[in-house]
C-alpha cells in the first residue's frame, strides 16, 4: 500500500545534504543582486530563476551539475548569507519530520574566493542554534574536501578545518566534487591524521566510479561510512563486510536520477541491501538542485519498491543508531 503519510510522520535524520545545494534559485538571484555578485552573461540558464530550474532538470552528469553548484555558491558572501542558508533548509526539513541533520559544506570554494572559515562558520553555527532551539532539530557539520582540487590542496584546507573538528564544532571529514580519475586513497594523508585524532570518517564513493572507489574509501581511507554507495552489488565480499562492520551507505536517490547514474529509483540496490543487512539512509543531497527534499525521496523509494512498515522501521532505526550524535541524542530519538 501507499504508506506516504505514514512516511511524513515518520521522524527522519538526514546524513547526506550539502548546504550550499540548497540554495534555491530565489534565494541564489537575491543573494547576487544584494553582493553584487556577476553571474554568467553568456549562459541563458541565468536569465532568471525560471530557466535556471528549467536548466537544474535537465543535467546530463555529475560534472554538469557541480558547474552550477559552484557558480551557485558565489552569491554567499556574509555570514547572514551562510546563516539564510542554513536556516531556510532546517526550516523545511523540519516541515518534513527531520528531528536530526549532518549536513556537508566546502569552504575550500569559499575560501579561495576571499571569505573567511570564520565566518562561513559563525553563519551556519547561528543557524544549528536557532534549528535546535525552535525546532528542537540537532545537526551536525561535515566538512567535505573537494576531490577536483589536488590532494596537498585538500589537505591545508583539512589542516585549516583540525582545530574546530578537534573541537567538535565540526563532526566528521567527507569528501565530494567530480569523483572519477579522484579516487578516495590520493586523500589518505588527510583521512589518516583525522583518523588519528579519531575523527567521523565518510567519503562520497560508488556513485559515478565503480566499487573499487567504495573499497578504497573504507580499506585506505578507514571510513565508517560511504556517501551514495550504489555500486556494492558489484562486490558481494565488500558487500558482506559493509552488513558485519555496520558502514552505512547514504543513498540519495533523487540525486541519482538528475545527474543520470541511474534512469530510475528501481534501479538502486534497495533491495539487495535490505536482504544483506547493509545499513543504508535515504538523503537529499543537493535539494534546490535535484527537485526534491528528504521526503520526496523517501516517498521516491515506496513508489518503486513497495516496501513494508517494518522495513521502513529498519531503514529509520538504522538512520538513528548510525548517526554521529551523542549517544544521548539517539535515546531520545528512539
Ligand atoms: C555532490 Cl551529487 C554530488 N556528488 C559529489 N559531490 C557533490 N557535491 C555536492 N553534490
Ligand atoms: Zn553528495
């Protein structure tokens, strides 16, 4: 039966959104004009929110979308940009039940156009506070390194983001951008101190590349959890270590479909992982971009597998025990 309600209900945690992907096209175009920031002249996408979402429906890859989403992302500027972000996305996933949120972001495509860590920060930290204090939703920072820059790049931009991971304002590492000819062990250096300083360890892997990106990210990278991660059929060894070690794979199925790694949402290994105890989540990732938040993809996922209130209890108990909240915070989920 259709259990869409039931699904709305349902109190859901989010661990694979990029803030800076969802910045809807209004925001993006208020942003520009408010920072007098120059979009493209030359690409007719930016002629108004209009086309750009017209634009936003037809990617073709993984490539064609970040080129977007890292234009997108000039418009933030300030920490009340960074804050308008943050708070606009908590606001809607709690219209959709979302009691908890690890969200990514990329302060090297901030950075390396003049605006300060501090103040990306200080922005997104105002708005976890106001999330937490008027809707009760807890989140938790990521901080991606982007897999197109060259890994010594990558790793003063980590070496920039220690201190506040040592201190907890940041909870794990990911990394994302362009993942083929990228693979996760060329990051090694980074993921390796982290891991010494026994930091939350993910890494996108298996959603353009193969499984071998998967198996890097886990055997040299040492991550506890892959983002995407639908290649693991292709595996079935790594398929059983992923259901005994628990790794949790953040499937973001709308995501998917837009950037063409799949046609349709029947194509993904819900199935499959569902049989082998693999420990998935169903996320948004990029939400302004791929036409739907975590709800509509939850909603994507019981339109092509069917699936059963009990699976769907798994699916979310799974979301909460393998989040990288206090143990504490789980209790009151559960
Ligand atoms: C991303 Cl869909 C996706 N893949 C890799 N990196 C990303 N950054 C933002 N969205
Ligand atoms: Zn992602």
């Amino acid at each position: 039966g259709k259990l869409h309600n039931l699904l709305l209900d349902l109190p859901k945690v989010e661990h694979h959104m990029h803030l800076e992907g969802s910045l809807e096209p209004d925001l993006l175009f208020e942003l520009a004009a408010r920072n007098k920031i120059d979009l493209p002249k030359d690409d007719e996408a930016f002629a108004s929110s209009e086309s750009l979402l017209a634009r936003y429906g037809r990617f073709t890859s993984l490539d064609d979308f970040l080129h977007y989403y890292f234009i997108g992302m000039t418009t933030l500027v300030t920490g009340e940009d960074f804050e308008s972000l943050a708070y606009a996305y908590f606001k809607k996933a709690h219209s959709q039940n979302v009691v908890h949120a690890e969200v990514f972001f990329d302060p090297q495509a901030h950075t390396t156009r003049g605006v300060k860590s501090e103040t990306i920060l200080e922005g997104f930290q105002k708005a976890q506070r106001r999330a937490k204090d008027e809707f009760g939703l807890t989140s938790e920072l990521i901080v991606c390194l982007l897999r197109h820059i060259s890994p010594a790049d990558c790793h003063q931009a980590y070496l920039e983001a220690l201190p506040d991971l040592k201190n907890g304002k940041i909870r794990g590492l990911g990394l994302s951008s362009t993942e083929k000819g990228n693979p996760p062990h060329l990051y090694k250096e980074s993921y390796e101190d982290a891991k010494k300083h026994g930091l939350r360890l993910t890494a996108h892997a298996g959603e353009e590349a193969d499984v071998s990106y998967m198996k890097s990210a886990v055997d040299d990278l040492g991550c506890t959890r892959i983002d995407h991660g639908i290649k693991l059929r292709d595996d079935p060894e790594l398929l059983k270590r992923f259901a005994r070690e628990k790794i949790l794979i953040s499937m973001c199925p709308m995501s998917n479909v837009e950037l063409r790694v799949i046609k349709s949402i029947p194509e993904l290994p819900v199935r499959e992982y569902l049989n082998a105890k693999v420990p998935f989540s169903i996320n948004s990732d990029d939400p302004a971009y791929f036409g739907g938040y975590i709800q509509e993809n939850y909603c994507g996922v019981q339109e092509a597998f069917n699936l059963t209130v009990e699976e769907w209890a798994e699916i979310a108990m799974n979301a909460i025990t393998l989040s990288w909240c206090s143990e504490e915070r789980k209790d009151e989920m559960l």
